[in-house]
C-alpha cells in the first residue's frame, strides 16, 4: 500500500480522496479485469473447440478451464470492471470518496488479486474441475482427479474473493453515505435510503437537494446492500469446507449448502448487472444530452429491486425437491419473486430507450457498445423469464439452453455495456484518447455478431436438449457446435482488436484519420443483422427440424473383435455399458472410461470379476461396493470372462 | 423439441423479433429532424406508468399460466409402477428396466455419492428429468434424501438416460437406459 494511503487516516473525518488518486485507483481496476478477461475468454475458446472435437481436451482438463473460466470472467466483470467502474460513476456523479472508502477500494483490489490467482493455481495447476458452483459435496468426491488440498486452497480463494465483495460493497456504502450526499436530513441511514431511491417514492420523508435523486447512485447502493446479505452465508460454507479438508467429520446437509451456494449465487449475478444500470443511468443522459426520462415508478422498482433480490435464489432449484424438505414450497413462492423483481429491468430499459428516442445523440464507440447491450439486456431478458418459470424451467434446466441465456447475457449485456463503460472512461482515467475509435467499432461489431451466433446456437443446442457441462457432447450435437466455431473465432477476434487498441491507448498513441465510423449507417446495421440472422437461425433451425439423427450409443466407438457369447453373457454386455462402462475401459464393449483400472489389461475370471463387484474398488477406494448384485453380477463376471482376452 | 420446447422457441424468437423492431424504431429516431420538445418528455414519463402496469399484468398473466404445472404435485400422487434409480459416480443401477406405455410411472431418484440429475431422453428430445439429492459426507445411510420423478410413457421403446447435474470427470460418460414396451 502507498504510503499515502496510510496517512490518509489521520485526516479529519470530512476529508476526501483527490479525483486524481480515484482515478489511478480505477484504472488498476480496469487493467485487472482486461488482463483476467482475455485469459478466462481464450479458455472459453479452448472448451468450444474441444466439444467441436477440432483438438480434443483431456476430460478432467476440460473441467478444470470450465470451472477456472466461469470463475474468471466473473472475476474480470463481476469483481473488477463493474467494482472500478461502480467507484468512479459515484465520483462522477458527485460522489467523493473518503480515506476508509478508499483504503476498502484498494484493499478490495489486493484481495480480489490474491483471490483470482488462488483459483487460477487451483484449477489449472492442480486440476480443481467442481465448477463454477462447486456444489457440496462434489469438491470432496474427486474421483481421484483432485485431493483435498486442491479443495481447501480453492475454497479458501473463493473466501478471499468473498471478502473483496464485502469490502467493495462498504466502501461503496462508506461514499453513499459521505457529506456529497444530496440528502437534506443527512446522517448515514438517511443518505443510504436515498442511495437505494427511497427519496422518490417518500420524497416528504427523505428530502432530497434540488428534489432530484441522482439516478446512478441507486442501483450501486442496492447492490452493495444486497450483497453484505447474501455473501455471508457463501462466506459460512466455505469455512465449513475448509474445515472439512482439516476434519472429515465436519460436514453440512448438502441440501442447506445448496440454498446457501444460491443464495449468494443468484444477487451475485446481479452484482453483474446492477452497477451496468448505473452506467446507463450515467451515460446514456450524457450521449442524449438530456436528462433521464424517469418517472416516480423507477424508485418503486428499486425498492421491490433491494428486497426481492435476497429472496429469490431458488429459481436456480426448482428441480430439487427432496420427499419430506419444505424446499418445494420454497421453489413455488419464489417464482412470483423473481417476477417481480424483472420490474427494475424492464422499467430501466423503457426509461433508458425514452431517454434516447429522437434525441440528438452521439454515436461513438462507446454509446454504440451502450445500445447493444441495451437490446442484449432486453432479449437475455426474455429467456431469463423462460428460466424462471417452474413449467418451462423443466424443459430447460441444465440444457445448453442455459449456457445461451447466460452467455446471452454476460457478453453481450454486462460486456457490451463495460466495453461501453471502456470506452467512455478510460480516457478520463488514463489522461489519453483512444488509440483508434475505428478499432472501437471493429470491436463492437465482431463481438456482436460473434457472440449472437455462439448464443444462438446454444439456445437451439438446448431446446434440442444439448446436455450442458459435457467435455464431450453426444453426437448428434456436433454439426451445431462445429457451425459455432466461426461465431467463436469473431468473438476472439474481436477481443484481440480490444487489446491492441487498450494496448497502443496506454502508450499514448494515436491513429489519425479514423473518425469514420464502421457500420454505423442504419442501413448496413440492418444488412449485416438480417445476415447474422440467415446465417445461423436458418441453417440452425432447418437442422433441428430435421430431427437430429439419434444419438449413437457410446460402445459404437470402437468395438472390438466379435466373439460368440452365451445368452447369460449377452445380457451381461448390456449391463456392464450402462453400469460400468463409464469408468473402465474394455475394447470389446467399447467402452473407454478411465477412472478404474483398464480391463483390456488385466486377466479377468469370473470369481475375480464377482469379488471385485461385491466388495467396491479396492485401489482409491472409488468404486462403490455392491453396484450389482445377485444375477446381475454374476451376468456381468460371464461376460467379461468370455469376451476378455 | 418437446412441446413446451417449441413453445418456447418460438415464443421467444417472436418476442425477440417484436423487441430488435422498437431497438430499430429508437435507434432510427435519433438521425430524425424532428427533435422531441421537453414538454414530450413529461408525456413519456406519464406513459411509463401505463407501461408498468402493463408488464406487471402481463407477468400475472404468465404466473397465473404456468404456476399450476410444477412436476412436485404429480409426485405426491404416486405412480402404478415404481422403478429404483440409484446414481452413482458415474453410472446408474435402475431396476426394473422395463416398464409399461400408458401407466404412470414412479422413479425412485437416490444418489450414493455427489447430486446427480436424471434426464430421460429419447433421440434428442428431453423427455423428462430431475433432480438427485447428494449423500451427505460420511454419513451412515449408503444414499442420500429420496426424490421421485412421475411419468407417464405414451410411446414403446428404448429410452435413454444422462446425467444432468455435473458430477465429476465422467459426467459426460454416465449414461443408462430402459425399455417401455406396450
């Protein structure tokens, strides 16, 4: 920490924070998340190809970036891009930050980085693949891919992250509720009821200065609330799982651990999205130059925003529901939730697209960015409303359909509008202009047709029912996923562009003559999204309406030399694909799992083969006792006695 | 595509398609002559509140739609034939595998291990599913909580079965099936 930091402290409480060191603050934030970002988007590169089984990935390896990605680009936007961000639209919006916001800002940054590397390490380096959610207890049933060091390092930097969150929301609640605050009655509880919009709805009650509540304040004082809530109890089951890499004994009801996990896992998201809309609300005014169109019904939304959004993480469960749990109940009443708390998003979008109808407004690279998003918000919106009703959820859960909505929204919402945010602020961080707004535009619009095709394809994947978190995905997947590769390929392309252009910008310089914006005519907007269209929905849905083929089984793989077997060996066959297969590797069955011992190597009678089956795994210990019994077994013994070698 | 599947499908194009024509409208507006007066403003903001009610109707429309078709009530009423599934990393033991076209049936869903999901397949199309409860670490019972799936087969054949909760290395690979015969 510079030293400057720590003599901060002993200024006077109304001191505050020069906008200079705010802004060196923020620009840290931003190189982190662009750094983290590229990383964590080329892994996503790496899965894609693999599953299009252009260079296949080793199974566990693949998990491992699945789990290191998820977490990563949460890193990159949800922690670092949105969390910079977030502190300078408070400054700009008349916010100033004083010493312990700006010790928390930057203590925030130190343990984010810590954090993030901790997972990187984790997963990549000692092969943690339990996802993104690492949903207790899977960290701790590894199939002998990870020990349980992987696990308490992974859970501890989890903690780490954690802890960022918890620092960040109260730096950003320590500035709301600052003397800039524009609330008359002032002191901290009233300027924080203003900072979440209450001054719109009770303006007797919360008077505000000039009547008017600065708009971007709201959705950054929501979140920062909502997530002291809601990462308390993440907080609590890492500790146990840590606890339980030291003590096997301590354990917690995996039910429990899963309303936990979600109960920071759903306003989470939101920490994504929310700090976006403050953004907007920053931005969008400024390219109109106009103020917000808003009515008194925003700070409504906002209040059912603050509340509804701790309340309604079971949207994530609706398929669990244990014979003699409540949690069926839970599921019920939090569809209504998570209704309404579309209200912020729907209402913020009408206000936002009124703001800007037949304004006099300035397209740049930046206000470009803003828009797609906007659109990207509406329409990841809609499936988002699919996912969050019980009927539909069905049909959907687990599918790639999910992995389209999240993508949906994560690239081309949250990312458009922080390359928007990019593009806006970081000549007012850095000192500099931009390297090229040509290059801004290239950005903007390989993204966007990459990133519409890579979701589309998994909306349609989904609905066909495409198995989501597959190293390998059935067969009859892989036209669609190949037909992604390109979409893939403008994404990265797109990303490239980005970093050469932040790349040149932080080296002061510049590209003369590139003003003219590329695509920015109406007319070739039309042309190339009526293109995007043809190009993917057409092919994707003449595809699906063909009924895929169906699925080949998985011993058509490479099946061995024929031998004649018995009945009773036959009826054997059948059952060791479907039971054991998936885990030991026999070429006559062609089966190829390889978390037990190879079978083609080892001599096989049949009293070992029963042995084996009744008394489990007697290597790591990972193949459960019992998996057949009776006839069964016996069935299976005969087989792999006379189809082995 | 299930049926649902297709209503969403193409239920979401269309609302997709409805909200890229009023992007287009606003984005076209801002190259117009005709700049809005600030006294339009106040109209629009007026109009904002008809516009919310409308989204609070239509989401009590949904609601009132969809909240009575949950898959927890068809599973308190049993089925006439019960079948066993239990999961395992990464394999399924379901018994018996052959059940009846036109009866309702009851899968037993119990887990030895982690959270499974089990998915019904038949081709492509995703028939049913649900969820597994985990074991609990070290606990004493060789399966965790017991969760039940009802259905009811209408055509005969082969039906295949995935996993649909990531459950490890092999997920991809944990795969089963049984028969309906008529």
């Amino acid at each position: 920490m510079e030293a400057g930091t720590a003599r901060a402290g002993a200024m006077p409480a109304t001191a505050t924070i020069e906008e200079a060191r705010v802004r060196a603050l923020v620009a840290r934030y931003f190189y982190a998340t662009t750094a983290i970002f590229l990383v964590a988007g080329a892994l996503g590169v790496v899965m894609r190809q693999s599953q299009a089984d252009i260079f296949p990935i080793e199974d566990n390896f693949f998990y491992a970036a699945m789990t290191a990605h998820g977490l990563g680009t949460f890193m990159a936007w949800g922690a670092f891009a949105v969390m910079g961000f977030g502190f300078w639209v408070l400054a700009r919006s008349g916010f100033e930050m004083r010493p312990l916001g700006y010790r928390l800002a930057d203590a925030t940054w130190w343990v984010t980085v810590v954090g993030t590397a901790g997972i990187v390490v984790t997963t990549l380096l000692m092969g943690f693949a339990g996802s993104w959610v690492f949903l207790y207890p899977l960290p701790f049933f590894s199939a002998g891919q990870w020990g349980d060091a992987a696990t308490g390092i992974f859970a501890f930097s989890v903690l780490l992250v954690g802890v960022g969150i918890l620092t960040w929301c109260t730096a950003i609640l320590h500035t709301v509720a600052g003397p800039s605050n524009p609330s008359e009655r002032g002191g901290a509880l009233n300027r924080i009821a203003v900072g979440l919009g209450i001054g719109i709805v009770f303006p007797r009650l919360f008077p505000v200065r000039g009547g008017e509540t600065p708009y971007p304040v709201i959705p950054l004082t929501v979140i920062a609330v909502d997530m002291l809530i809601a990462t308390l109890p993440l907080a609590a089951l890492l500790v146990i799982m840590i606890a339980q890499v030291i003590d096997p004994s301590i354990t917690v009801d995996p039910l429990l651990a899963k309303n936990m996990l979600w109960f920071f896992g759903h306003p989470v998201v939101y920490l994504l999205l929310f700090p976006a809309v403050a953004v907007y609300y920053l931005l969008i005014p400024q390219y109109a130059k106009r103020p917000l169109a808003a009515a008194n019904v925003i700070g409504i939304a906002w209040v059912i925003g603050v509340i509804a959004n701790v309340i309604i993480w079971a949207h994530h469960m609706y398929l669990d529901y244990p014979a003699d749990t409540f949690q069926s109940v839970i599921n019920v009443a939090m569809q209504p939730l998570t209704f309404s708390i579309t209200l912020v998003s729907a209402i913020s979008v009408y206000s936002l697209c009124a703001t800007m109808y037949k304004s006099d407004f300035e397209w740049n690279p930046a206000s470009g960015f803003l828009i797609a998003g906007l659109i990207g918000w509406f329409t990841a919106g809609l499936s988002g409303v699919v996912n969050a009703t019980i009927a539909l959820n069905v049909d959907v859960h687990n599918t790639l359909w999910i992995v389209g909505h999240f993508h949906h929204m994560a690239l081309l919402n949250i990312g458009a509008v922080i390359f928007g945010a990019a593009y806006a602020f970081v000549p007012e961080l850095i000192g500099k202009r931009w390297y090229s707004q040509k290059l801004g535009w290239w950005h903007l619009w390989l993204t966007m047709i990459g990133g519409y095709g890579n979701s589309i394809i998994w909306y349609i994947q989904g609905l066909n029912g495409g198995p989501r978190r597959f190293s390998v995905l059935p067969e009859s997947y892989d036209a669609l996923s190949q037909l992604t590769l390109p979409f893939v390929v403008l994404v990265a392309l797109g990303q490239l562009v980005f970093a050469y252009n932040v790349i040149q910008t932080m080296r002061g310089r510049r590209r003369a003559n590139d003003d003219k914006p590329v695509l920015a005519d109406t007319r070739q907007i039309g042309l190339v999204t009526g293109a995007l269209a043809l190009a993917v929905l057409v092919p994707g849905f003449l595809v699906a309406l063909d009924r895929l083929p169906d699925r080949e089984p998985v011993q058509a793989a490479a099946p061995g030399p024929e031998k004649a077997l018995s009945p009773e060996a036959q009826a054997g066959e059948e059952l060791f694909t479907t039971t054991c297969g998936s885990c030991h590797a026999f070429s006559a069955a062609g089966t190829s799992g390889g978390i037990g011992p190879d079978l083609d190597s080892l001599p096989l009678t049949q009293e070992r083969v029963l042995a084996a089956i009744e008394n489990g795994g007697t290597g790591s210990g990972q193949m459960p006792a019992n998996l057949l019994s009776g006839a069964d077994a016996t069935a299976v013994a005969k087989y792999l006695d006379e189809a082995g070698g | 595509m299930n049926t649902t599947q297709t209503i969403i499908a193409i239920g979401f194009t269309a609302l997709c398609a409805v909200s890229l024509a009023i992007a287009w409208r606003v984005i076209r507006s801002t190259s117009e002559k005709s700049r809005r007066t600030p006294a339009d403003l106040e109209k629009i903001r007026e109009r904002e509140n008809v516009y919310a009610v409308g989204v609070v109707v239509a989401l009590f429309a949904l609601l009132a739609i969809t909240i009575f078709s949950t898959p927890y009530g068809k599973s308190a009423d049993g089925g006439s034939q019960q079948v066993n599934v239990d999961a395992f990393q990464f394999g399924w033991t379901i018994s018996p595998t052959e059940v009846k076209a036109g009866e309702s049936v009851e899968f037993n869903l119990r887990s030895k291990d982690v959270q499974h999901g089990f998915g019904i397949y038949r081709g492509t199309e995703l028939i049913a599913q649900s969820q597994v409860p985990s074991n609990r670490p070290g606990s004493d019972s060789e399966f965790g909580q017991r969760q039940d799936l009802v259905w009811t087969f209408d055509e005969p054949g082969t039906y295949e079965v995935l996993c649909l909760e990531f459950c490890g290395v092999q997920h991809q690979g944990m795969q089963g099936s049984f028969e309906v015969v008529p």
